[in-house]
C-alpha cells in the first residue's frame, strides 16, 4: 500500500537495509550498480559469512529491510523478538516457506519474492527441453551421425499442431504458455483449480482437468509442492498418456510418484526429463538413475548466473519501493503461501 516512505533513519539519516545472507550468495546475487542505487537510498549493512541466526541478529537489530537468500536463518518468533525496527524482508531466491513463519506476520511485516525473476529461465529451459525432447535429441547424439539408426528412437517430432498439458498457472506456468504463443497451432490445456474459465480465457488456453491434461502429446509440471499435489501424477494419471508423450519437471519432485514413473516408463515408450526430484538429488541406487528414457539434471532449470543478478535487482527494487511506500510488486501474503511453492 502506496503512503509516507518508511524506514527508521540511521548514523546516515537514511533507513536501514540489511544483508542477512553469505557472502557467497551476495557475490551471486548483485551486481555494483544495483547496489550503488540501494546505497544512495538507505544505509546498507552486510553480508555475513554464514547466515545463522547468530550472525545476522546484529545486522538486523536496528533494521529496517532484510535482504535475504538461499539458506538465511528461518525468522522466527525468537529473532524476530531480536530485530523490532523490521518492517519488510525482501527474499532475493524464490520460495520464502523455509524462511518465513507466522510470526512475520503476525508482526505486520511485509515479504517479497524473486521468483518472478527466476521463473523466466525456469520457462525457457522447460520450453527448449519440450523442442529437444520431441526431436530426439539426447538420443539422437548417441547416433554419432548414423542416419540409418533414426528409427531406433521413436518418431521425431516438432513442437507444433500439438497438444501440451500443463499443471498449474503458476508464474512458471504463465511464462510457459507465453513463450508457447511462437509455436504454431498448439493446443495448451492446463490443469489449475484457481484458474477460472475467464482468465484461461485471456491467456489464449483451455482450463483443462487433470485428466485432459495427462492426454497431451506433452505434459509439463509447474505446480507447488503441496499436500494436495504431493504424488498428483501416480500410476493412475501417467497412464492416460498417450505412447511417445514427452514429460517434464522443472518445478517440485513430489509432485511425481517417481516409483510409478519409473514402471510405466518401463511399460511403454515415454520420454520424461526432471530437473527436479524427491529427494534431491536420487539416491545413487535410484531407479531413475537406470532408465535411459529419463533424462535428470541437478535442479539446473532456474536461474545460475545471468538470472541470479535479475533475482538480485528484483529484491533490490522490491526493497526500494518499500522505502518510498510505493505499493509491491511481489508481495507475499499469509494467504498466498498456501498454494505457492
């Protein structure tokens, strides 16, 4: 909500901002010049080496903005007691339910997200694997070059006069479906109970139930890891896909019965590619490990360098509007966590 700027002027007469998170991940995160804006607005205080609690309560003790990221001390109701001036955390990474409790807003804090940011890169990687995954081509480069083999592999496909499936309108999902605009005459259903006929609509896609979705030639995960995601694609829904549909997850690994997976992939051909698993990373004896129509990486699709400082300046703004109470761009309601991942 738009008002006076906030803050509680410091030794600068500026409000204060503080980086409760390491080095390392500050490094990551910010560039000079997004730090140069914030240090002109307020009086600016780490980062630390490691962000338990211990180190960061003496940053925050006269704060008024925290600046937090991948592994900051979780804020409970014992720091909070340790920083009464707080007013609003920034979390430069994406999911804050690791780092946020009740307490935060119990205390009328406000929290902001940097997935937004993240969920660009997020959609780009799932979009390029849905192109290389119908083209064959990880299978393809074990060829070496030998024409004859192509029809070892399964059809080639383009990412085009299809159907995609996807779960969950979420920020990734969105972005998903707005880069899915340049590939000619798709049909994209998408599985989300908050998603109402009217912006399905808008956004140019047919609500869909689960099961429609699972129907598609490509179906790609984009939901919160949730008790009632957990396992949502099972032996039962993995089965309505039709031979040769393309699978992928860039978002939560329990949304995946990966037990299940692994016995229809061994059923028929299917061609699945997880960035993300449950847990993370498989375990060395996993059976995903052995099925050479699996395809995993490390939990890579989000943003790694070029993304981590668009992160970075997102939180850097989020913050800035904050001081000059200006209504939020990302916010983060009590309300909202429950159905984000």
């Amino acid at each position: 909500m738009a008002g006076k700027p906030a803050g509680n002027p410091g030794k600068t007469g500026k409000p204060i901002v503080a980086f409760a998170l390491a080095r390392s991940v500050f490094e990551q995160m910010f560039t000079p010049q997004t730090l140069q804006w914030l240090r002109e607005a307020a009086d600016v205080r780490g980062p630390v080496e490691t962000p338990t609690a211990e180190q960061i309560v003496p940053l925050l003790a006269d704060a008024d903005v925290a600046i937090t990221g991948w592994g900051t001390a979780r804020f409970d109701a014992e720091l909070l007691t340790c920083c009464p001036k707080l007013r609003m955390i920034a979390h430069s990474a994406g999911s804050v339910k690791g780092l946020v409790t009740d307490a935060v807003y119990d205390r009328g804090i406000r929290v902001t997200t940097a997935a937004g940011a993240n969920a660009a890169p997020v959609a780009e990687t799932t979009v390029a694997m849905m192109v290389i995954m119908l083209k064959r081509m990880p299978w393809l480069f074990a060829l070496r070059g030998d024409k004859a083999a192509i029809k070892t592999i399964g059809p080639i496909r383009e990412l085009r006069d299809l159907r995609i499936g996807l779960i969950a309108a979420s920020r990734v999902g969105r972005e998903v479906i707005r880069l899915l605009k340049y590939y000619p005459r798709l049909r994209v259903l998408v599985y989300d109970p908050f998603l109402s006929a009217d912006e399905a609509a808008e956004l140019g896609v047919e609500k869909a139930t689960l099961e429609q979705a699972c129907s598609c030639e490509v179906l790609s995960v984009h939901g919160p890891s949730i008790p009632e995601t957990k396992h949502m694609l099972d032996a039962r829904t993995l089965a309505l896909l039709p031979d040769h549909a393309v699978v992928i997850n860039t978002s939560r690994g329990s949304l995946i019965d990966e037990a299940a997976l692994v016995a229809e992939v061994k059923r028929r051909p299917l061609y699945v590619y997880l960035d993300v698993t449950d847990p993370e990373p498989p375990a060395p004896n996993s059976p995903l490990r052995n099925e050479p129509n699996i395809l995993l990486t490390p939990h890579v699709a989000g943003a790694m360098n070029q993304g981590r400082r668009d992160m970075g300046r997102l939180a850097i703004e989020e913050a800035m509007r904050f001081l000059r109470g200006e209504p939020l761009d990302h916010e983060v309601t009590r309300t909202m966590l429950g159905t984000q991942a």
